[in-house]
C-alpha cells in the first residue's frame, strides 16, 4: 500500500468519525487548519493499524521468496 493510500484511508476513517470531508482532515494533518481531536484520532488511528499489522504478521506466516 502507497504513503499516499494510506493517507487517503486514515483520511476517509477520520472524517467518517468527525463527519467531515476527507479533505478537511487532510488540512489538519498538513497544519493548514487546526483541529486538535481530529489530529490525535489521525494519530490514533495510524498507530492502531501499525500495532495490527505487526500482529498479523506475527500469527501467519509469510514467505517472501514466494513473490
């Protein structure tokens, strides 16, 4: 997944909570507009998808040489 999908997605998320546009979050993650709740779920949000991937990586197996 690209830098820029995963941006979009914890946009999306973030806004659907806030029920704002996925734009306005993307304006509070650049620092043109302020909006310390959003940011802390941005921040939230991001860290609880890293712990979860971590984890899953953990439980399955994953063999790279197949690729």
């Amino acid at each position: 997944m690209t830098k820029a999908k995963n941006r979009d997605e914890a946009a999306s998320v973030v806004a659907s909570i806030f029920n704002l546009t996925p734009r306005a979050v993307r304006m509070v993650i650049n620092g043109e507009t302020t909006n310390e709740p959003v940011l802390e779920a941005v921040v939230t949000y991001k860290e609880g998808k890293s712990k979860l991937i971590e984890e899953i990586k953990k439980l399955v197996p994953f063999d790279q040489s197949t690729l």
